[in-house]
C-alpha cells in the first residue's frame, strides 16, 4: 500500500483533493476578477479525474489504494463545492440533498463493504456521468453569478438530467453492492 501512493495515478488523484482548498477560497471570495480562475480549477479537475483512470490502467498501476483514493477524491471535490454554493444560495436544496445523499451513502456502503468483504467497488460509468454533470452544474453556477435567465433555464434543466444519473448511477451501485455482500 505504501508504494501504490506513489503510483502517478494516485499522485493525480490526491492533487485533486489538493485542489479543492485553493477552489474553496475562491469560491467564498468570488469576484469578477476570479471567476476564471475558479472555471480553470474546476477544469483541471475534471481533466485530472480523467487522467488518473486512464494512467491507472496505461501504466498497469490500478490499485486497491487508487479505487479508494480516485472516487473519495470525487466526493470530497463535489460535496466541499456544493456545500459552499448552497451556503450561498446558488444551488437548490433538494439537489443539494440529492447530492449530499448520493455521495454519502455510497461511502457508507462502500465502508461497510471493505469491512465485511475486504472488497472495494470501483466507479461505473453512470456514476462517472453523474459526477459529470453536476461539474456542469458547477461550472454554470459559477459563472451565473448576474441574472441571465437563459443561463438559470440551462442549470434548471441540467438539475434533473443529473438527478437522472445520480438515481440511475447509485441503484447500478446498489445491485453491485447487493451482489458483493451476497457472494
């Protein structure tokens, strides 16, 4: 386990968490002048969610440590970035708490597995579409910081497109975990 931290797979993972403290500060002191900044962040972290899975299987680095590391990192960028814009009042609260939901039973599921099975389940691709979306969301939230209504249209509609995914996604996680506890 002490070696796979060093895997560059894992290295790209845990710079995103790393990324999420400078976000955060942006995200509360948000201006004009930082807007862009903050979309450039939120960018390379998608990319380096991207980038961490495809070095993980090109230089034969998949892990046990990086199928924690790679999805925690997820929760912990998503759940940090949602929390702040509903404290502003950004986000809705029911997709909030959808996303809060999500994110948390699939850890406490995810906990119970490794517990009981040894066993940790690694993203699907519905879940990798989820966590997509709701960036979107982010993504336009940030920059919607004026009243553009044809911005709020966009965002009204992506909520339930993600909402979509994030049901979808974590009933697939929930038959796998069914499945796993089972065997």
């Amino acid at each position: 386990m002490k070696k796979e931290i060093l895997y560059i797979s894992n290295q790209v993972s845990i710079l995103r968490v790393l990324l999420v403290i400078p976000l955060m500060y942006l995200l509360i002191n948000q201006s004009d002048s930082n807007t862009i900044i903050i979309a450039a962040i939120l960018v390379a972290m998608y990319v380096s969610d991207l980038l961490d899975g495809y070095l993980a299987r090109k230089l034969n680095q998949v892990s046990e440590l990086g199928k924690i590391i790679d999805p925690l990192a997820d929760k912990i960028a998503v759940v940090s970035i949602v929390i702040i814009l509903y404290l502003q009042g950004r986000v809705e609260t029911w997709f909030f708490i959808v996303v809060i939901a999500r994110d948390l039973l699939i850890i406490l599921f995810g906990l119970y597995l490794k517990s009981k099975n040894k066993i940790v389940l690694m993203s699907n691709y519905p879940g990798k579409a989820a966590v997509f979306s709701i960036g979107i969301i982010i993504l336009l939230t940030v920059f919607n910081t004026g009243s553009c209504e044809l911005l709020k249209n966009v965002i009204s509609y992506l909520y339930y497109i993600s909402v979509i995914l994030i049901i979808y996604s974590l009933y697939l996680y929930l038959m796998r975990f069914y499945k796993s506890i089972g065997d």
